[in-house]
C-alpha cells in the first residue's frame, strides 16, 4: 500500500512537470526570441525616429498619410515589445491574463494592419505611374478624416471581435495559470471557425502580394522600355525602387509566416507552437521598413526636385 501512494506521488509529480514543461518555451527558443524582439525593438525606434524627422512634405498626400499610419501601426506594436522581452527573460508572465492576451493579440494586429497600409501605399503609387496627377487630399482635414475612418473601422470591428474571441478557449485558463502567456494556440482545436478565419486571412495575404508584385514587375518594365539606358538617371525608376523595397517587405516578412500558419493551423500540436512563435518574430522586422524612405529624394515631389548641371 506505501509503495503504491509513493508510485502514484511519484507519477502525479512526473505527470505535473510534464504538463508545466509542455507550457514552457525551451530555453533555445527564448534567447533566440530575446534576440530577435531586441533587434526589431533597438532598429524599430531608430527608424521610427530617423522617419519622423525626415519627412517635411505636405501631409496632403495620401502616400505620405498612409505612411503616417503605418508610422503609428509600428510604434503601438513597438510599446507591447518590452513585455515580451520581459517574458521570454524571465520565463514567466505575471501581469495577468487579459494584458497577456492584449500583448499576444497585437504581434497579429501588427502584420495585419501594416499590409493593409502596404497595399494601400502600392496601390496608390501604381496608380501615380499611370495618371499625370498624383493623389492628394485637398485639405489636411481629409487627410485626418480618411485616417480616422480606416481607424474608427478597426477599433469597431477588429478590437471587441479580439477582446471576445482571442484566447477564450478553455486551454488559456491553464495556461495563465502555469504564469505563461502567448499560448492560445489550442483555440485551433476547439473553434473550427477561428481555423478557417486564419485560412481565409493567410491566403489573403499570399494571393494580393502575388498580384502587386506582378503589377509591379509590369511598371519596371515599363519604365525600363521607356528610359533604357538612361533608366538609373530617371526618377520615375528610383520611386519604384521604394515600391521594390515595400514588396520585398512583404514577401520576406510576410509570405513565409502566413505559408505556415496554414500548416499551423491545420496540424496545430505544442511543438509547432514554439516554432509559431519564431515564425511570428520575424515578420516584426518589418519594423525596419522606414529604413527604405532615408535616402534619395525621401517624400519629395518629382517636380520640386531641381536637376542643376
């Protein structure tokens, strides 16, 4: 009879480790998170800062307000990053559920939002190419009415739909209490909407990047038919290098994790959770995208743009 309660503590403790050791990411996992969240956080700020001082043009412009807005997409995802660094060092979360779930919930927010304002930069700047006008609010009031409603659309349906459906599985209350965050991944096995939602979203993604990169690829060349050997002397070609880097952003960050997530979704298990995360991480360096406008002719107007011999 001792034997048998000593074998059934043993086993029950074995088992308890077992289930806490499933919750907690490998120690691998965390420094490499640590690194990447530490590299997007430090390059973040300096991109963010060098853009903000760099742009002097008139806000009228729908480019340079959507910029703006992708601007303000980045710097509220650059604020929750500091906790996750606070996790992944410490290996525990004791800031409670619902931050937990506001925190793990804007990584997401963060690559959906800043595709939506790529797509709306890309499309913007192919319609430039084929008008002799460029698109502009006539008065900066537009300019903050048009922001104001893409904004007002996303605290209206995006935030409650988050707020009431991200991590209200059952497995969440397991895994706040444990003191770990970032783990509401067996939402998958319980709601089959939630999977077909991510389905529908991540070939979304994938679909649209395809058809501006085609696009794009018809206006290079365009562009290279019309100048030819005088292409790298013409403006017209380096504003589409700006497009280039948008969509290399967006198929580096993006494409890739949004592939995935489909297999994710599809075969969710523990293991694949933790290389979610890393997969995750990565399309946070889209972060650095401001990076593309220091440079050449940043924001200028092609017709300001004085050619002294």
């Amino acid at each position: 009879y001792l034997l048998h309660l000593h074998l059934h503590s043993h086993f029950g403790h074995l088992a308890d480790a077992l289930i806490q050791n499933d919750n907690v990411i490998p120690k691998s996992y965390r420094y490499a998170l640590l690194s990447i969240y530490t590299i997007v956080l430090i390059g973040g700020i300096i991109s963010m800062s060098l853009m903000i001082n760099n742009i002097k043009s008139n806000v009228c412009s729908v480019t340079i307000t959507a910029v703006l807005n992708l601007i303000v997409v980045h710097i509220l995802f650059l604020l929750t990053v500091p906790f996750r660094l606070y996790f992944y060092a410490a290996g525990e979360w004791h800031l409670g559920p619902n931050f937990c779930k506001v925190v793990s919930a804007m990584i997401l927010a963060h690559m959906y939002l800043a595709f939506i304002f790529y797509v709306i930069i890309l499309v913007i700047r192919y319609l430039d190419f084929f008008r002799s006008s460029k698109q502009v609010f006539y008065r900066r009031l537009h300019a903050l009415g048009a922001s104001a409603a893409v904004w007002g659309l996303i605290l209206i349906v995006v935030v409650p739909l988050t707020a009431v459906k991200y991590g209200s599985s059952t497995e969440s209350d397991t895994t706040t209490s444990d003191n770990q965050c970032f783990n509401f991944g067996a939402i998958f096995d319980e709601k089959h909407a939630v999977a077909v939602l991510n389905y529908i979203l991540s070939a979304l993604i994938i679909i649209l990047t395809l058809a501006l990169a085609c696009c794009q690829m018809c206006i290079l060349w365009c562009v290279y038919r019309t100048h030819r050997a005088m292409i790298f002397s013409q403006q017209e070609f380096w504003a589409q290098i700006k497009s280039i880097f948008f969509m290399l952003t967006i198929i580096v960050c993006f494409v890739p994790y949004n592939a995935f997530r489909i297999y994710y979704v599809s075969h969710f298990n523990a293991n694949l959770q933790v290389k979610n995360e890393i997969a995750l991480a990565v399309t946070t360096f889209s972060c650095f995208d401001m990076l593309t406008f220091i440079g050449r002719g940043s924001f200028r107007p092609c017709d300001t743009i004085c050619c002294v011999p």
